[in-house]
C-alpha cells in the first residue's frame, strides 16, 4: 500500500511538472481538460498495472545460472516452511482511520448532492436552450449543475442577466464539466490525505472557466466587451463547490488568457511532449514481470534438490537418455553442462542422478493453509491461480507440491512470501513426466567418485 502510494503520488507530481511548464498557459483548453482527466487516471491506475513479459531465454541457461548462484538458498526452500509473523498493527490502524475520514467525507459529498437536488426540487424550472433554469429566490449570479443553471428569479424576470452569462454557463452544461468536477471530488474523499489534489482541482476548474469563456467569445466576438462584464461582476459571490461557476478570484488569469495567442507550431511540440511524456511514465509505473521467472525452473537447477527428493521410481534407462542434458561437477567444484554426445567414455560410465519430482501428495490441512493470499501466492499446472481456486481440488487431485520462499528483492515479496506450485494428477502424468522422459536432465557428481 505504501509503495503504491509513492508511485500515486509522485506520479502525480511529475504530471503536475509538465502541466505547469508546457500547458497551463497555453489556448489548447480542450487538450488540457484531456490531460489533466487522463492524469488522475493515470496516477491511481498504472501502479496497479501488471504486464507479464515472457522470456525467450533458454531453460537450460537458467538451470545452470542458478546453480552458479546460491545453492544453498535452494536447499532451504525444502525444508519445513514456518509461517511468516503477522506484520504490525499499525498499518491496519492506518487503514482504519483513513477509512473513517474517507466515509465522512463521503457523506460530506452526498449531502452537497442531496442539498443541490433539494433546490431543484423546491424552486420552480424552465426548460432553456437544452438546459433547464432553476430560479431562485436569493439574489446570485448564475452556476451550473450537471443540466441545471441556477439563477435569481428576480433578474431572469426583470431580464437583468447579461446574455454573455447565459451563454457561459450553457456551455458548462453542454460540455459537462459538472462531470469533471464529481470524478474529481469523488477522488478525493479517498485520497483526502494528498494535497496535490486541491491543485488538480483548481486547475480543472480554471480549464473550465477557459473553456466557457472561448465558447462566449466565438459566440459574440467581442473579447474587450465580454472583459468588462467580468471586471464588473468579479466581486459578486458563486455557488456550491460542486457546482461551475464564475470564479472571479482567478479573473485576471481568464482576461489574459483570451487575449493568448500560441503558434500552431509550438502547439504541436508541446502536446506530442505531453503525449511521450505520458507513455513513458505509465511503463516506468506499471509492473513489469518476467513469465520466465517460474520456480519450476529453480527446483530443477540445484543438485542438493535432488539430494532431498525421494529415492527415484525413474531410472535412466525409462528415459531418452541420449537426448538429455548432462549438469557436470568437478572435484575443483566448477560447474558445466553437456549433452550425451559430449560426455567422455569415463562420464558415460559414471554414476548420475536423474532429476525429476516423485509424487508427493499434500495434505488437505495443508491445502486449507495455503489459501491465505496473504502468505501464499498458488501456482497450478505451472500458471498463476487465486487461491480460492484450491478450494475446487481434493488433496487426492495433486501428484506434485513444491513450496519455495521468496527473496526479499523477488517481484512478488510483499505480496506474498511463499510460493506453492502443483501438478495436478493429469499434469503431472501427462505432461511433466511426458517431458522429463523426452527431455531428461541429469546430475553427475565428480567429487563423489572414488579414486
């Protein structure tokens, strides 16, 4: 939760850095409203993500890689596995408060709503332009909700508002920003703890403003007239936080912009940086997984597995032998491999050991135990299951378990601690032994031949 949080939230900052620097002074209102949507989406999203990239790298250089590397790691994953100690309360209690905070907020939200539906409900309504007008007993200028434009009954009877606020706030209805507003604040009952959020909502809300703005301005083509109106009316107050309306506390931010004038070329750079920009970090967000990285491949590449399996059933004379892979020990300890036809007279003569799993049926104690996410990550027939889906399978169904703990740098710690891989009956017969006679490895142990 913490790691996702950081990757949110810096996520977060860098957008907000590239917003700052290439658009928000620029008239591409329309792209920006996109970016900064797509942004939140982005910034909660793509940590979440989990691509899985399968490797073309072959088998058997990762068997003899691992065996280069920490045999004695592998040993232990045989052992008995111990549960992990539960992890402290702090982070539940953490949850917990934030969880309170975010329902009272919530509620905090619902009520906004529910007073907004109340107006509308209590005060009469005109159907206008596609929109519908709720007039209102108190003198204020216009807002807008959704397809409601709230306005004083007393200057829409006396035909007291200027056409180019009517216009304004038509064209918040008719380009929904009410929805931007509600996404956003629905955002932020959940992650009320981050600050970057009040300046995303400024910064939406601004766009909006922009945005209504060049929609009067095409409509009645007179800027310098449509600035004095706002000059005039900059000191009146505005509505509900849920609703559009006319913020003049940022005017002099609006006054400018309509006079903004960006060459088609620089709109071009800076929105295909934007673009990059955010392709590049939705991959550096999301999480990357090499399909190669099974533990299959791990508990056939150490001889001291071997060593701790049960005595074999298969010999080499059950397999095709002379198509197998022969991993070689020096007295010295250095390691290598050959094929059949590589192995000296001496090496054919010498005893080895052929590496494969014997059958070793669980116990439904131990099926009940690994459902438990939280400790376990459940592999079936060599691909990634939940672990509810052990609950479909009798201990009598599985030929093969084996139970490895990860490392703390694996993709998975966290998540998990231990992973559990099993063959079902028609896997294992089928499949792996099918494999284990046509493509056999074997172990050849020079340090244990005597002289």
């Amino acid at each position: 939760m913490i790691l996702y949080l950081f990757k949110s939230t810096l996520c977060l900052l860098l957008l907000w850095g590239i917003y700052k620097l290439l658009l928000e002074t620029e008239k591409f209102h329309v792209f920006n409203r996109f970016y900064l949507l797509l942004s939140l989406v982005l910034a909660f999203a793509a940590p979440l993500i989990n691509i899985e990239i399968p490797s073309s790298e072959n088998k058997l250089v990762l068997l003899q890689n691992n065996i280069n590397a920490q045999p004695i790691i592998l040993q232990e994953t045989i052992e008995a596995i111990k549960p992990m100690p539960a992890t402290s309360n702090w982070e539940a209690y953490l949850v917990t408060i934030s969880g309170l905070v975010s329902f009272v907020l919530l509620i905090r939200f619902i009520t906004n709503i529910a007073t907004i539906i109340k107006q509308i409900r209590q005060n009469s309504t005109i159907e206008w332009h596609g929109a519908k007008l709720v007039l209102l007993d108190k003198p204020i200028l216009p807002y807008t909700f959704l397809n409601y434009v709230f306005i004083s009954k007393a200057f829409y009877y006396s035909a007291n508002i200027e056409p180019e606020l009517f216009s304004h706030e038509l064209a918040h209805v008719r380009q929904k920003h009410s929805l931007d507003v509600l996404f956003l604040e629905l955002l932020r009952t959940v992650f009320w703890f981050n600050p970057l959020l009040s300046l995303w909502k400024q910064a939406i809300q601004l766009n909006h403003e922009f945005l209504a703005d060049e929609a009067v301005n095409n409509t009645y083509n007179d800027i310098t007239a449509y600035q004095y109106l706002l000059i005039s009316k900059a000191s009146q107050a505005g509505g509900l936080s849920l609703t559009s309306n006319l913020n003049f506390q940022i005017t002099k931010k609006r006054l400018l912009m309509m006079t903004k004038i960006t060459p088609q070329s620089t709109a071009l750079v800076k929105k295909a940086a934007c673009i990059s920009l955010f392709v590049a970090l939705t991959f550096c967000l999301a999480d990357f997984r090499l399909m190669a990285q099974e533990v299959k491949t791990v508990k056939l590449s150490a001889p001291t597995i071997t060593l701790a399996l049960k005595p074999h059933k298969l010999t080499k004379e059950d397999v095709n032998y002379q198509k197998g892979r022969f991993l070689l020990t020096e007295k010295d300890g250095k390691r290598y491999d050959k094929n059949y036809d590589q192995l000296t007279a001496e090496e054919k003569n010498m005893d080895m050991k052929l590496m494969y799993f014997e059958k070793s049926v669980p116990t439904q104690e131990e099926m009940d135990k690994w459902l438990d996410s939280k400790i376990y990550g459940v592999w079936i027939d060599d691909k990634r299951v939940a672990n509810s889906k052990l609950s479909q399978y009798k201990s009598s169904d599985i030929s093969n378990v084996f139970i490895s703990k990860l490392a703390k740098n694996t993709v998975n710690y966290g998540k998990h601690y231990y992973q559990v891989d099993l063959m079902t009956n028609d896997y294992y017969n089928n499949v792996y032994i099918k494999q284990v006679i046509e493509k056999p490895i074997f172990f050849i142990d020079k340090r244990r031949e005597k002289n």
